[in-house]
C-alpha cells in the first residue's frame, strides 16, 4: 500500500459542487480582483476567528511582513520569535529590516514563554508567536509579558485555523495577526491567500493601503505600498470551506485521536497536547530518536512523511549572517533531529490510518 502524506483531491470532491459554482459565478461577474467575494470573505472570517477587521492579502508571508510593516517596526527594531518555526515567519521579520531573536520552544513545540524575558532588550519592538501545527502558544503568559514590557504581539496563525486556548480563539490575542491559507492549510485555498485580523480599524486601513500599491482611492498613493491582494477566485473557494471548516477540522481530529490511542510503540513519542486548548492538528508530530531509521523504515513500507522542519532558521544559509552556529539552540536542534510528521489529510481512509498505525507499531529500529 501507498501512503501520501497529503492528498488534497478528496477534499475537493467533497464540496466539488460548491466549488464549481463559486468559481464559475466569479469568472461570470467579470470582476476579478478586491471585489465582492473578497469583502464577503473577509467579512465571514472576521466573524469566525472574533475581530472586527480582516484584510485579505497574497499569501501568508504577506501577511507577516505588511502586519509587520504596518507596526512601524523596521531597521533597528527587534521581534522575538520562535526558534523552531519555519522561515517565513522570521522572512516576516527580516523583510522589513528587522533583526529576529529566537527562543527556545517548550514541550508543545511552541515558544517558551518562561525563556522570552531573558531576550527582550531596549530594541526589542514585538512578540511573534507561532501557533505551530495546530496547537495554540501559551498566549495568557504572552500577552502578560508583553504588556509588562510594552510590546506588540504579531500571531502567526498559519497552522491553527480554528485553535482555542481557554475558550478564546487563537488571532483574538495580538494587535494584528496573520493566517496562511495555502492549499494545504486547515482552511486552504486552491492557490497562494493570506490574511491578516486585527481590531484596530487604523492599522486594518493600513494593511489595506499597503496591499494595493500604498492607495485606497485608484491612482491616488498615500505611501509606498506593494501588490498583494486576495483574489477574488481564492475568496469565493475560502467561502465554501469557511462554511464546512468544523467538519473538516472534527475528521482530522479523529484520525490524530486514532494515532494517539493506537500507536504504541516505546520507540515512538506521541505529541503533548497542552490542556485547556483546542488543537486544531493540522500536522501529527512524532519524536524519535532513530528518527532516520524511522523514515527509511515506513519509505520502505509505501508510506509517505515529512520532517517540520529539518533546518532551523538560525542554521539556515539565508541567515549565515546574523551569526549563529550549532549548539545555540539545543531544544530547537534537538527537535530538528528527531521530529516526523506523519499522514493526516482529509478524506484519508480506515484502511490508510489502519495501516500507517500498524507500521509504526511494528518499528524496532
């Protein structure tokens, strides 16, 4: 049998019919770019997540840089990130002549909240926290630490769509906030889309200036902005989702549940679930230390995996240059070493878990 870590067809066949229609009723409008469906969107998903403003943008890095931009922070100015993210949350940071200042993650794979104090300095500007692989960061301690100091929060939503930390949703916490909505995201689009919540209506007015070439009215540029704007094909395919995300999102729950309860294998460590929290699982993510072996292990059985991710940003290449080496973060580099994510998408079958579970268990290294 063959496993693929993600198929996203069968979601489509699931709604295709809604998907037909919306498509088609875009391209017969005419109107393709900031139009109706757009400002729908952006109206439903504003209610969904509980702001008052959303933006449509590009793409999720988009939305991490202009959210970024739209702060004020720039060169001179320091955000503290997780060290373990992936890297267009720190590209968020640098884009904008930033310098990022990376944290150790906790046992939830998120940013520590007890290690962000000993980072912060007089340049520090902002708290970009990543609510990695669908379980929310400790934003209570965040967001105390961060008004004790005086500085922004940027939520980098990208992964947990829908996650809940003591009953409020995730995107509610920071001054604005980010979501990717590529095609494999929990509430995906058939393309790159982006957005950003915030329930400041003058930095909402300023993320949509910056979209849109720095203008509001056409041909009239208060500041120098960029193009990134959410079309109008990618809005009307988000509206279908939105209207089924709890489902999606309760079939993904019961397969990460299966693997919970039904992987057993000493070898194998299970993710940690914080309490009080709505994890959303858009990855299931295992620790071991034959992580290697593991791969080439289930490869070998027809089964698909992925590691997220394998080279922390502070040892990437691209960032050679602001000085890091090995050892710097050794939670983060040990994470590196041993994570794997495992197959979970929606419309995977009995038989596929059945089978991904069972190798596992069989796994002796």
């Amino acid at each position: 049998m063959n496993i693929h870590f993600n198929i996203l067809k069968p979601q489509y066949l699931m709604f295709k019919e809604e998907y037909d229609k919306a498509v088609l009723e875009v391209l017969d409008s005419g109107w393709y770019i900031l139009g109706k469906q757009v400002k729908r969107f952006e109206e439903e998903f504003a209610e969904y997540v509980g702001m008052k403003h959303c933006v449509g943008v590009n793409s999720g890095l988009d939305a991490l840089i202009l959210a970024i931009r739209a702060l004020g922070i720039g060169k001179g100015d320091e955000v503290i990130a997780p060290a373990n993210t992936y890297i267009a949350s720190i590209l968020g940071v640098t884009e904008n002549g930033a310098t990022p200042v990376f944290v150790e993650p906790d046992e939830f794979f998120n940013i520590d909240p007890s290690k962000i104090k000993a980072a912060i300095t007089s340049k520090a500007k902002a708290i970009l926290p990543v609510h990695l692989y669908g379980q929310p960061a400790r934003m209570e301690e965040i967001m105390e630490i961060a008004r004790e100091h005086n500085l922004y929060v940027v939520e980098d939503c990208a992964q947990a769509h829908g996650a809940i930390v003591n009953g409020r949703n995730i995107g509610t916490f920071g001054d604005i906030n980010c979501f990717s909505f590529f095609p494999t995201k929990n509430l995906g689009a058939f393309g790159d889309a982006g957005a950003i919540v915030t329930n400041s209506e003058k930095l909402a007015e300023k993320v949509r200036m910056l979209r849109n070439y720095g203008s509001i009215k056409k041909y009239y540029h208060e500041i120098e902005g960029i193009n990134s704007r959410l079309d109008e094909l990618q809005a009307a395919v988000l509206r279908v989702k939105l209207r089924h995300i709890n489902e999606l999102e309760q079939e993904r729950r019961i397969i990460a549940e299966r693997y919970l309860t039904e992987i057993k294998n000493p070898l194998i460590e299970l993710p940690k679930v914080s309490q009080n929290c709505k994890h959303v699982w858009h990855l299931f993510v295992i620790k071991c230390n034959q992580r290697d072996k593991l791969q080439a292990f289930l490869k070998d059985n027809g089964i698909d995996t992925k590691i997220h991710y394998p080279i922390p940003p502070h040892l990437s290449e691209a960032y050679q240059r602001l000085g890091y080496k090995k050892g710097d973060f050794p939670i983060t580099e040990e994470y590196a070493n041993t994570i794997l994510s495992l197959p979970l998408y929606n419309g995977m079958t009995d038989e596929e878990i059945n089978y991904v579970i069972g190798k596992l268990n069989e796994f002796r290294g």
